[in-house]
C-alpha cells in the first residue's frame, strides 16, 4: 500500500476559500469516489474562519469532509483518523501543534494511519511536520529548524519564494551543516511524496517550483524537481 503525503508551500482554501484546486488533487490520490477527508487546524487553535473556508471549498468537491477539534471536547481520536482516507492539516505554530498532538497521542494514531494507506497533506505547519526536520516560524524573532515527525525522510520549508526571510535563512542552515539538504516549496506549489521519493512537484498557481536545495562546490544549489501544472 502507498504512503503519501502532499505539502503545500502555501496557498489552498486558507487564501482561497472555493477554488479547491490543490484540493482536487489531493482528492484524487484517494482513488475514491468520494473520500473521507479530515481536517486538523490545531496550529490555529483550531480557529473557527479556517473551519468555515474548509467546509466552502471541500462542500463544492466530491469528498466527505469532517474536522477535529483539540481545543474543545476531544472524540475518539483512533476512531476519527481510522475512518479517513486523507487528512489535510493547517497552517499555524507547529511547535505547539505538535506539543498537543503528542499530549493526545494523536501522532502515533496518524503514524499507524499513514502506514496503512491514509494520505497525509497540509500546508505550512501542515507541510512540515511529515519530515524528519522543518523550518518554522513558530518563534517570533526568526526562523529556527525544528525536529518534527519522521514520517518521511528529509527536510522541508514552505513559503520560499513568499517570505523575504525564507531563502537566506535555509541557505544559512545548510551552509553551517545545521542540516544536509532541505526541499524548499513555493507558494502556489505543493510537493507529493510517495514511499519516501519525490513523485511530483504540483504548481497549482501559476508556474511554481519546488526544490532540493543542498551545498555543493561551495555553492548552494537549488535542484528543480519534476513538475506538475494542474488548473
């Protein structure tokens, strides 16, 4: 069985409420009808307008969707995610995100769901904590890397071409050796891994790229990996 996980750069029903285009692709891996999809917004303090551009958007597409709440009565947590075919986490701090996950139990819950086929897909905090490493925001003063799930290998920054401070910070990352090699997702993009290998970057908003940015010759290169326009 494939294990999946699809990381947006940034962009979706967030900026977007009713476009659904990332959606639909992400529904689609599914290879279902009408799947059942999942959202977790804990990284917002599960913020009710991100609830509403959701249920907009996944409303219009073939799909079942549902949410989880952690900040309000919590359900059955292995019931809930055994029940999904995809689960789409939102943006926010991923540093608390993963402290309540890891509190609930919920990330050994999503480790065992993602082992056995659910597709794993977010943005921001949602795109980062699949990997073994993340560059986040989720400090105030500036960017700092952070462990996150090891669900797949390698490493992970979103929003590269959106933030001024995105680029330089990774370059000096990996510079330093803080870390080997990142995939750097842009806005508008979003990258599917599939067991464990790169299967296609998505541009769903104009031409956007994704990479694998390392050091080589004492230089840092940025890698473009295979593309995917999608309307």
């Amino acid at each position: 069985m494939d294990k999946q996980i699809i990381a947006i750069g940034g962009g979706g029903f967030g900026r977007n409420p009713g476009d659904g285009v990332i959606e639909k692709y992400i529904l689609d891996q599914a290879k279902k009808a009408r799947p059942n999809i999942c959202f977790i917004p804990t990284a917002t303090g599960d913020d009710e307008s991100y609830k509403v551009s959701y249920y907009a958007t996944l409303s219009k597409l073939n799909c079942n969707p549902s949410h989880l709440d952690l900040f309000k009565r919590t359900p059955d947590l292995k019931k809930l995610i055994k029940e999904q075919d995809i689960i789409f986490v939102g943006g926010g701090n991923t540093k608390s995100m993963l402290a309540v996950w890891r509190d609930w139990d919920l990330d050994v819950i999503l480790k065992e769901a993602y082992e056995n086929g659910t597709i794993m897909s977010g943005v921001s905090a949602g795109a980062i904590c699949w990997f073994e490493k993340g560059i986040t925001d989720s400090w105030s003063k500036k960017l700092n890397i952070m462990d996150c799930l090891s669900f797949t290998k390698g490493n992970c920054c979103p929003h590269y071409d959106e933030e001024s401070e995105r680029r330089p910070s990774l370059s000096k990352f990996i510079k330093n050796n803080e870390m080997q090699n990142c995939y750097a997702i842009e806005g508008g993009s979003a990258l599917h891994i599939k067991n464990d290998e790169v299967h296609y970057a998505i541009s769903f908003r104009g031409k956007k790229n994704s990479y694998l940015v390392e050091y080589e010759d004492k230089k840092i290169k940025e890698n473009v990996l295979p593309l995917m326009s999608i309307k």
